[in-house]
C-alpha cells in the first residue's frame, strides 16, 4: 500500500512540473494551439480514492512534459517583433520533443513499476534544466530593454516551481521526496 502511494504521488508530482506552462500553452504562444490540460482536473493522478483509477497515458504524460515548453509564460507582456516571434517559435518547436521524452520515460518508469522518488526527481531536474536552457536560448533573442521583463517572469516560473515541490514535499511528510 505504501508503495503504491508513493506512486501514485511520484505521478502527481510530474504531472505537477506541466501545469503552470501547460496552462499558458493552451493560449498558444507563438504557434502554441496546444489544447492545454483540457479540464484534467486529477484524473490520472490516481486520484479519485476508493473509486476507479484513472491511469495516464504514455502520449498523455509525453504531452504534458513538452507542455513546458512553452515560452508565453515567460514572455508575458513583452512587446515582440514577427521575426523574433518566429524565432523563438522555432525555439519552442525544438525544445518540446526533447522535454516530451523526458514524459515517456517518466511513464516507462512508472508502467514497470520502479519509480521511486529520487528516479522521479531526477527525470523533473533534468526536465527542467532542459527548460531553463530554452529560457536561456529566448533571452538571447531578445533585446536588452525586453530582458528585465523576461526575467522577471522566469523568476516567476521558478518560484511556482518550488511553491508546487514544497507542497509535493508537505503532501509526502516533509521528506526529501519530489
């Protein structure tokens, strides 16, 4: 029972790294149209207790990992040009498959039964390293005057992060979990 538990929370909190960007990519920044979450509310999560799990799909959870790279979040208010537009269009075109493996692992993982909490952090750290390299990429195209924005809404994006790891971390006890 415990294991399954710490399961079905190392699944929440993947699926926790695609919500904030995931949301915004349903908006669509540039050329985004990604649908979004879709009203997905806990449903594979293992949510829903005592009643019938829902589990993710592989191209669900594949879905929600290249979710992240989505850069409108980080270019929230920021006045753009069509060619940087384009772009940083092709930038985020780039990024998403790389981080949607990072997805399917994480769902391999999870169908084979050896996802422990380290292996689950490891695969959200690396995906998100990958993301904060694409951050790095779209702030080279911007000039200095668009920067200070940009990077105030990283600073924002970083802040959800660890906002949503320390409810993670509250949810499993306080420990060193994801």
């Amino acid at each position: 029972m415990r294991r399954m538990t710490l399961l079905t929370l190392a699944s929440a909190a993947a699926a926790a790294l695609a919500l904030g960007p995931g949301a915004a990519a349903a908006q669509g920044y540039p050329g985004g149209g990604m649908g979004g979450m879709g009203g997905m509310g806990r449903r594979g999560f293992g949510g829903n207790r005592g009643g019938q799990r829902h589990q993710m799909s592989e191209d669900d959870t594949q879905k929600r990992f290249e979710d992240m790279a989505a850069l409108k979040p980080a270019l929230k208010d920021i006045k753009l040009e069509n060619a940087q537009k384009d772009t940083l269009d092709k930038l985020e075109k780039a990024f998403r498959p790389q981080l949607g493996d990072y997805g399917r692992a994480l769902w391999t993982l999870m169908q084979d039964g050896s996802a422990d909490p380290d292996s689950v952090k490891s695969l959200r750290t690396g995906a998100r390293q990958l993301r904060d390299q694409e951050f790095g990429d779209a702030r080279a195209l911007l000039t200095p005057d668009q920067q200070p924005k940009f990077d105030a809404n990283v600073q924002k994006i970083h802040d959800e992060d660890e906002k949503r790891d320390q409810q993670m971390r509250s949810r499993m006890g306080g420990g060193n979990g994801p």
